[in-house]
C-alpha cells in the first residue's frame, strides 16, 4: 500500500507552520535524559529529517508499541522552539496511522537542526559525515544537495506585533509567549505560558539550613485539559507572590523554571514543578474561565482501597456515617496535636477509616461532627489521602490533603442519591479491620509440634494456620479485663480502662469516664494434639466460644458471687473439648527475649463430616504406591 | 478390647468378599418389617439384612453380622446411627480397609 507523506513536511514546521497535521514517518526513537523518560523521534517526510522530542503524557505510546520505529504518524498538535540556537520541535500530541512500514524514501537530515540538544558540539559543521555516527544510513547532507524550494528560517514562534514598546537598552522580545497545556512543560520549552486554576495553595513555611534562613510557599495549578503542577516560590519570590495567589481564581503565568518534581511532597501527577523566579509573571485574569475545572480528583472507591499499597496517597469519597470527638495524641518528637476518627462509606459496599490530624480535627473534623450530630449524613470528598496498613487499610490526612465537604461535583450526587434510595440502610464491610488471610478454602493445617518445628511466626508478618487440639487446661487467674464500652466508629474502643474513684472507669484513648465497663476475655489457655500441647491466647469471640458463656458472667460468678464451686464447675465442663484452632502465630519481644506468641482467632467445633473428608484425603494423598510417580 | 474376631468393613460391592465371614456396614434404610430390613448401601447396592432391627428404626443403622451371600446379612448386632450420616466418608473408609490398608483393620 504505497504512502505519501505530506510533502515538505520538515521545512513547514521548521517555518513555523503548526496549523497542517502533517503526515510524516518516524525513522528513529531514542530514550534519552538523566532521570526521567524522554523520547526524541528522528521524524521524516521522506526527503528531509528533523528531531521531535515527545511530550511525556505520549510515553505511553512508546512503551506499548503503538508507536516504533517506521511508524506513519500524523502530528494532531505540536510546537517549535528554538534552544541555545537548536531548532527543536515538541510533539504534543499524535496519532500512528501505520504501526509498521518500511523507510520511504531517502531522507536527509535539514540544515538547520541538531541532533543532539543536550550536549555542546565541539564541532558545528554541520556537512561532515562524521558527527552523524548515530544515524548510518542517511547520507550527510551537503550543500549540493540542498534542492529546497524555500531555506528554513530560524524564528521564534510568535511575531512580535510591529508597535510593541522598546524598554532598555536590549532590545527584548516582550511578546506574550504562546499559551500552552500544562501536560506540555518541560525544561526544553522555549518561552511558555500556562493559564491555570489554583486548586490549593500551601503554608508559608520558613527555614533554616546551611544557607541560612529562607522562605517558601507552593501552589497548585489545574488547567482546562486536566493537567495539574505544582509551583514553587523561595525568598523574595514569595514577597511578590504570596498575597496575589488565591484558590480557585484563575492566573496566567509564565517564566518559570521547570525542575524535576518532589515525589516526596508533590503527589501531583506530573514530573516537573514549576519554580518562579524574579522575572517570572503571574497575571490573574479576572474573567471567570469555564473551562477549568475548580478542583480534578480520581476516587478510588473504598473497595479498590483495600488492596492499595500501604503509604500511597489517593482521593477518596464516600458519606461520612459517624465521626468521634478529637483527641489529644502525642506525637514521637513529643508534640502533641488532635486525632478523630471517622467512617465514611460508598457505593461498593465497604467503608473505610478516615483520621483526621491536626487542624483538620478543629475545622472540618468539628463541621462533620455538627453534622452528624444534627442527623444529616455529609458527602465528604478527600484529595490526597495517605493509605495506612496497621489495620487492615485505613486513610489518613497529611499536609496536603484537602477536604471537600458535601462538593458540587457529580460522584458527589451520585453518592447522595445511592444513600438516599437504600445505600443508607445497606451494612457495610469495614475495610479497616485486620484481615485475616486464607479463607476456609486455603486454610494451612498443622500439627502443634510443626509450630515449633518449622518456625512459624519469625518472619515479618504473622503466620495464619489451623489446627485441630483440645482444650486440656484454662487458667483462672486473670481471665479477662475491664474494657472501655464505647465505641469508636462501628468498633467498640475496648482499650484497658482504669478505676479513677469508687465505681468510675477511665478510658485513656477515648478520654471518658463512665461508671458501666465491659468485661472481655484474656483467656490463657493449653491446647493439646496427638503431637504435642501447647499455650495459646484467646480474646473474647474465641473465650466465649471455649468457655460457652460471657466474661462478665464468669466475672460476677467468681468475683461478686463468690461461688468458686459453680466457677469451677463450669471450667471443667469445658476441658476436652476438641476444636478447631485458627492460629495467628508471631515472634514478639518480651523485655529482652523473643517469644512466639499464639492467638486464637477463631474457634469451630469440629464438623465430623468435613474432618472425615480432611483425613481421608490426607490418607490416600499418603499412600505409598503413588509416590512412584 | 476383644478384638478375636473382627468385622471387616464392607459396602455393598466388597460383600462378596466376606460371604461367611463376619462383616459390619452402614445402610441407609427403605423398608422395614419384622425379621428384616432392606437398606441401600454407601456404593449404591440394596441389600437385605436378617435379625430383629432396634425399635425405634433411624435412617441410617450399622449392622454386624455374618455375611450370607453376596447381597445379605444376618445381623448380630444393630446400632442406631441417626438420620444425617456422609454414606461417601464411609464408602471411602471400606475401599481403603480392603485395599491398601487391609493390614490395619484385619
């Protein structure tokens, strides 16, 4: 299928042509660049060649393949600039028509251009066949072969209007740079200027390193495309700055140096950052542009949230179906700030902890609060969340976080009217709860002397195993402990609560006093198999289950009764029973020494039909015969 | 425990094997009259057992006997094992206790 690329295409954008979407051919790539991922395209229009670097948002397009070596694209938008004399275009956006074709042509590379921009040539003749050495098969262009119809001009982009004001002794080019999309800055630019909404606009910190003191202060920008950057102004920077910025009013800037981006602080999806400088410009443009959006989240919902990676950060919203009281937490370095905990909850059915940190707690943890307490249930939107893996996943704030309470957007309705039409009265799964893995169908069996035996619980995460034993012996001394009742989200606290005064209990975590506690087992119990016996730990789910009543009955039985007799009784009554164990086994330090620690988790009778089936299988697996595979 | 003469656990095809022997098995009960029962083994098979079954009958009864022919018992013993049982769990049990693991059980 022959294929005519648009004829001169080269020297028409070199000219400054951006309007033609020309149809050209892509004869090389090269990732190039330090540390972050650029691709420079050798495109051709069969005659003559020129370098493209590819906008980043593009890289995508490589790596897939979608575009390669003897591509036939179309260049949808791009720009020219020109760099230390270098004529380089950048590709914004493009489109292969034809993934794979063959070289068309005989093309060459156009005077004018250079192939390497980042590097200095020693030598800049430009005719000599040996600094082409990267790019073999085309012929050095020589001045003989120059058959153009036109000579490229090396121009800037924009023509200055002719009466524009001379200021100076240099004569500058004042001409307002071309406004561009943010996803299109880099460090290669030329002049640029971006028109953006501020969607966030940070502290003014002060510091003090080795240089001395400084200040500074960042910004978000989102831009009518969706892109979005952050900048960046230090000292005297934020003197000019500081005041003139706003969130939600739309600038016009320009001048600013792109560095790469901080992905420690930055979790803007973009790798470069803008930092404005002294001759830097930011122009506010009081008419209200519709066309930016005020703020751009991704939600995830809540049930993606439960295999995210632990630290990431991300924009969640759901209703917020309670929120507690703040409370003072201290902190590691000794400072001491607010703490509450709320659940917010979503279409998908989970719900997920939220903790708010600092002023978060007074301003928008205190405005939910009302809320909640007046009946509503508010939409709450969160940008910039921080993944937290302690208990099963939860979502806590950090400095730049930012919170939207019931906002105009359209996830927002869509929760409302899903809460409104049943979603309110549907229970939801927390997700914030310690998971234990491997459900019935992939339960780990062991022995108890294969616990010791094969180390379980010395690595870094717990070992999750069941086994079969029965209960040969139930401590009595402290069997369980004052627990605080009050509940914390849909969890009840349960923290150890102290005797503050005659019949007043103290809960240090919910900072409360109430006279009713509750009584939850800390069973210490020893569990025997045809192997060995062994001691575990069981809380109150597993207590109740081996002891077949409440630790609070067992309290007043023993402790106000007094009836050690019926006490005993019903301790014996519960020896040799024969369960299932679901273990959770973990190596942990006692004052100096390593100890593996055994919790049972959960206690099931043994059904006699699905054991039978288990140790049958277990058998025939067994049998000698079949290991002469 | 007396174990002189045990009982080899059979289903309805492994009966064949014991004839004139004494056996136990586990039927599952569809007929009942006096001086017999007619049951289904855990393999499917009907089988027909002589002697005086317990009054309440369950559903699932264990007989030990002698094996008369390839589809009778004469029952010696009757044990009530109740109305839910895993007939698979105990056909599973006579295959092993005839086959590979015959040295445990006789």
């Amino acid at each position: 299928m022959p294929v005519n690329l648009t004829r001169n295409a080269i020297a028409m954008m070199n000219s400054g042509d951006f309007n033609s979407k020309p149809l050209v051919q892509v004869v090389d790539i090269k990732l190039i660049g330090n540390s972050q991922e650029r691709y420079r395209f050798l495109l051709s229009d069969s005659e003559s060649t020129q370098h493209a670097m590819l906008a980043t948002q593009l890289n995508e397009q490589v790596r897939t393949g979608r575009v390669k070596k003897g591509s036939i694209i179309q260049l949808i938008d791009y720009i020219c600039s020109t760099v230390q004399n270098r004529r380089i275009i950048v590709v914004l956006n493009m489109e292969t028509i034809i993934p794979e074709y063959e070289i068309i042509g005989n093309p060459k590379l156009l005077m004018g251009s250079e192939p390497e921009a980042n590097k200095s040539m020693p030598n800049n003749n430009l005719f000599e066949p040996s600094t082409r050495s990267t790019n073999n098969r085309y012929s050095a262009p020589a001045p003989a072969n120059k058959a153009q119809s036109f000579q490229p001009t090396i121009q800037p982009a924009y023509q200055p209007p002719p009466n524009y004001k001379i200021q100076g002794p240099i004569m500058k080019n004042e001409a307002p740079a071309r406004i561009i999309p943010i996803a299109a800055l880099n460090p290669y630019q030329g002049r640029w200027a971006i028109k953006a909404r501020v969607t966030a606009k940070g502290d003014l910190r002060r510091y003090n390193n080795a240089r001395g003191d400084g200040k500074v202060f960042s910004f978000d920008l989102l831009d009518s495309d969706g892109g979005e950057i952050r900048v960046t102004c230090f000292n005297a920077v934020v003197d000019r700055f500081y005041n003139v910025i706003e969130v939600g009013k739309v600038y016009l800037i320009s001048k600013g140096s792109l560095k790469p981006a901080q992905k420690n602080f930055n979790h803007l999806k973009n790798e470069w950052e803008i930092f404005l400088e002294s001759n830097s410009t930011v122009e506010l443009c009081p008419d209200e542009d519709g066309s930016i959006p005020r703020q751009q989240f991704s939600f995830r919902p809540i049930t993606e949230i439960e295999s995210a990676e632990n630290n990431s950060i991300l924009d969640v919203i759901g209703i917020v179906i309670s929120v507690n009281p703040s409370v003072p937490i201290l902190r590691k370095n000794g400072m001491e700030t607010q703490r509450r905990i709320l659940n917010l909850k979503d279409v998908s059915g989970k719900s997920v902890e939220l903790t708010l940190w600092g002023d978060f707690c007074n301003k928008e943890g205190q405005k939910l609060q009302e809320m909640v307490d007046s009946g509503l249930f508010p939409v709450l939107a969160v940008k910039a969340g921080k993944v937290n893996d302690f208990n099963g996943k939860s979502i806590g704030t950090i400095s730049s976080t930012q919170l939207f309470i019931d906002p105009d957007c359209p996830e927002a309705q869509g929760l409302r009217a899903w809460f409104e039409s049943g979603g309110r009265n549907t229970a939801s799964i927390s997700i914030s709860k310690e998971i234990m893995p491997g459900g019935s169908k992939n339960e780990i069996r062991k022995t108890l002397t294969q616990i010791k035996d094969e180390g379980l619980g010395r690595s870094d995460k717990p070992d999750w195993v069941t086994a079969k034993a029965t209960v040969v012996f139930i401590k009595t001394d402290n069997f369980c402990y004052t627990a605080c009742p009050l509940m914390i989200g849909d969890r009840q606290c349960n923290k150890k609560v102290t005797q503050s005064g005659n019949k007043i209990w103290l809960c240090d975590r919910c900072n409360q006093e109430f006279e009713e506690c509750d009584y939850r087992y800390l069973l210490q119990v020893q569990i025997q198999d045809h192997t060995g016996l062994t001691w575990v730990t069981a809380f109150q789910e597993a207590g109740e289950e081996i002891l077949g009543c409440s630790a609070k009955e067992m309290y007043l039985l023993k402790y106000e009764l007094q009836d050690d007799t019926r006490f005993g009784e019903i301790i014996r009554s519960r020896l040799f029973h024969q369960y299932l164990f679901r273990l959770k086994i973990k190596e942990e330090l006692y004052g100096d020494e390593q100890r593996v620690k055994i919790t049972v988790v959960k206690v099931d009778k043994v059904n006699y039909s699905a054991e039978s089936r288990y140790l049958l299988d277990m058998v025939t697996k067994n049998l000698p015969n079949r290991k002469q595979f | 425990m007396d174990t002189s003469s045990p009982a080899a656990f059979v289903n309805g095809g492994l009966l064949r094997m014991h004839v004139g022997r004494k056996v136990r098995t586990v039927i599952q009960v569809t007929r009942s009259d006096a001086g017999s029962v007619m049951g289904k083994s855990t393999d499917g098979c009907q089988l027909v057992v002589r002697g005086s079954p317990p009054a309440p009958l369950t559903s699932y009864v264990e007989v030990i006997g002698v094996a008369e022919n390839e589809n009778s018992i004469r029952a010696e013993l009757w044990t009530n094992f109740g109305d839910s049982f895993d007939a698979s769990n105990y056909d599973q049990l006579c295959q092993l206790a005839n086959g590979e693991l015959k040295h445990l059980f006789l």
